[in-house]
C-alpha cells in the first residue's frame, strides 16, 4: 500500500506544476483587453472596458484637478468660495487650475453656467466638468482639498496636454498651440476646450475684491479625436482685439486648457429639489495651463479698508452693521487703502466725489476726512463716494470706491 500512495501523491504533484505551467503560460499570452467596471464615489460607470496597459515600465501619469467656479458679481456668499480657492492656488500644494465664470459680465460664461451645466443659483462649484459638484456656499477649505485629491486620484484615461502661447507686439497676433497625447489603447474623443482667462480680473465680487482667472472668452472650444497611442495637435491665430473683450492687456492673461471626456453622466447641479438642475457631465481629464507673457506685470489691487462698509462710524471707529447695510460716518474718519502689486506702487490717489483731494506716495495709504467747525451746520443723509485709484511702477492703475452718508459736515 505504502507504495501505492507514493505513486499517487507524486501523480498529484505532477499534476499540480502542470496545471501551474499552463496558467502562466496563458497569463502571458492572454486577451490584450480585460473587462472592467470603475465605480466613481456616486456609484456611476466610468469605463466598461479599459483596455489592459502590459507596459510596467510606462511613465507615471499624473491628474491635473480642473475646477470651475460660478459667480455673479452681487453674490456675497459666492465670496467665500473664491477666497478659498485662490488661497489652496497661491499655495502651489493642490494639482488644479481654475477658472470664475462670471454670469452677469460675460455671455460666454453665462451660456457655460446656464446651457451646459443648468445651474440653479449661486454659488455653484464644479470640479473637473461635474465629477464633484458643490452646491452653495457653506463648504470649508477642508472640503475643497478633500474632493481636489478625490478627484486627482480617480481613474481618469491617460491624457496629456500642453499649451503654448505667443503674443507678437508688431503684429498683435495671438497664436495658441495645442499639443495632445493619447497613451492609451483604445481611441479617445472629446472636447478641447482653451479659456483665456483675466488673472486679476477687472471684475470685482461683492466684497470689492477682484475676481480671478475669470474667463473672457475661448481660444479654443471643439471636439477633438485623438489616435490610440498617439497625438493631435491645433493652433490657433487672431488679433488680440478679436476676443470678446477688445480691451484686453496680453501681460495679464493666462490661456488654460481642458480636455473633456465624450461621455457623460447625469448629475444635478441643484441637488435639494427633483432634477431641477440636471445636466449632462463630461470629465475633465487633462489640464494644463500657460502665460500669455511670461513675467509680464500684473496691475495693482486695491481696496478700502476703512471705513468699514455697512456699518456706523463714531470718530473713526466702527460700531455695529447698519440696518440697511448703509456705511454711516460721524466725525474725524480715516480712509486706509490696502494695495497689493507684484511691482511696486507709485502712488496712490484719493477722491471725494470725484475731486482729487490727497496724493500719497508712501505705505501707509491713508488721508483723513475731518469735521468742520464743531457748531457748523449739521447735514443729514449727505450721501458721499469716496474713491481711491492706485498706480503701479509702470503705470498700469486699480481703483476702488465706497459710499458713504455723512450725518455730520466733512471737511476735505
């Protein structure tokens, strides 16, 4: 018997390699195309077959986050979310670019908020073309950064984007080239879309702070078609004045490119209520981004600080919002500016009701608005603009205003 079992065992393990060798074998020599279903965190189908990359040495692919923020100028919640992204991008920590689409100064940002993402009120955030919406504005830094690397990390198709750009002063020409990548197996089609954006914007938001990368026009808006391993390129060429604002300063430009994917997923950009705000979603898988002119200079930004808008003012110190979110002076008033540039400031200006009253060529900016006679007559409800314009090293110019209702007679 013993030797019996002997023979049968090693039958067995014979078997076994045999059965091991055949597995391997056909491992190696398997279908180049494996049936997979990615599930995104809302449970959506990303991809039914992703075709199988045998490459392990293959360059490390990296997702760039794209993130669209909608606005209108009189949005003072809005404010908070632009804060917030400006501050994660100033950082350099997050992979992403974005772009405001302001509804109430740009047409062509409004057809983007209202014809292709149906967006119910403001502020409405979407991250790479709707993969995450935000809706309204009670969300936290944290929040951001946590949907940013949610994004950055999900399975996106292997697509790469670079953009050039170049601005002839002779000529005044704009020419944008596009160069795509396509390092997958299969056939990618999509939507390039470039948006030329304003990095200081000439609109401001609620808060008087100057929306940025806020989007003018596209330089580029089509489907594209992108070979299976392969590459397309496109180029674009006009008169800088030929985009929708004729005004623009090549020095404070940046070009932003995406890539949306073809296919899209029912997403709602209102969630409280049943479909109001349904859309159709097409992700951003590429991102990439470049200056008009490198190293160009940027104009100031300034602001009013004090006085303090919406509230009253006794001798220069504020004290409860008004009722009517009127900005109320009693009294000896500073007015501070704040300006900021990325040169240097030469001046700045201050104005009362349109008249130049004070020039200050030094921080702090300051001039003050001082009582008349103690027993001189009383005004009420004088309503006042006070205005300052700051002026760079190389004269490129930001201005600011507030209005203010004087109970008292203002001496300036």
């Amino acid at each position: 018997m013993g030797g019996k079992n002997k023979i049968i065992a090693g039958c067995i393990i014979l078997i076994l390699i045999i059965s091991v060798f055949y597995f391997v074998l056909n491992l190696e020599n398997g279908d180049e195309c494996i049936k997979t279903i990615v599930i995104d965190e809302d449970k959506s189908i990303i991809d039914d077959d992703i075709p199988k990359d045998n490459n392990d040495d293959e360059e490390e692919y990296t997702h760039t986050v794209f993130i669209e923020e909608t606005s209108d100028t009189g949005c003072i919640p809005c404010t908070k979310i632009a804060q917030i992204l400006d501050d994660l991008y100033k950082t350099g920590d997050y992979d992403f670019y974005y772009v405001s689409l302001v509804e109430d100064k740009s047409d062509i940002a409004q057809k983007r908020i209202k014809e292709e993402y149906n967006v119910f009120g403001f502020p409405t955030t979407f991250i790479d073309g709707g993969y995450k919406v935000f809706f309204a504005g009670g969300f936290s830094k944290s929040d951001f950064i946590n949907e940013i690397e949610k994004a950055k990390k999900r399975n996106a198709p292997k697509i790469k984007i670079n953009i050039t750009a170049e601005y002839d002063e002779k000529s005044t020409d704009l020419i944008t080239t596009v160069f795509l990548e396509n390092n997958e197996s299969y056939d990618y089609t999509g939507r390039l879309r470039i948006y030329l954006t304003e990095i200081i914007s000439r609109w401001d938001q609620a808060n008087s702070e100057p929306y940025h990368f806020a989007l003018v026009d596209f330089i580029i808006n089509k489907d594209i078609e992108i070979p299976a391993n392969g590459n397309a390129s496109f180029e674009d060429k006009r008169k800088i004045s030929e985009f929708a604002l004729s005004d623009l300063e090549p020095e404070e430009l940046m070009a932003i490119g995406v890539v949306f994917n073809s296919k899209s997923f029912k997403k709602d950009s209102f969630p409280i209520s049943d479909s109001k705000g349904e859309f159709d979603a097409y992700y951003a898988d590429a991102t990439s981004a470049t200056l008009i002119v490198p190293g160009g200079n940027l104009p100031p930004q300034a602001k009013i600080i004090h006085p303090v808008t919406g509230k009253i003012h006794i001798y220069g110190k504020p004290y409860k919002e008004t009722p009517l979110k009127n900005t109320i002076l009693t009294g000896n008033t500073p007015v501070i500016a704040e300006v900021k540039d990325d040169s240097t400031i030469s001046k700045v200006e201050f104005y009362i009701d349109g008249k130049l009253v004070f020039t200050d060529e030094e921080e702090p900016y300051e001039y003050e608005l001082e009582k008349a006679k103690i027993f001189g007559r009383i005004y009420f409800s004088i309503n006042h603009e006070i205005k300052i314009i700051a002026y760079d090293s190389e004269g490129k110019t930001d201005d600011a205003a507030v209005q203010v209702i004087t109970l008292f007679r203002m001496q300036i």
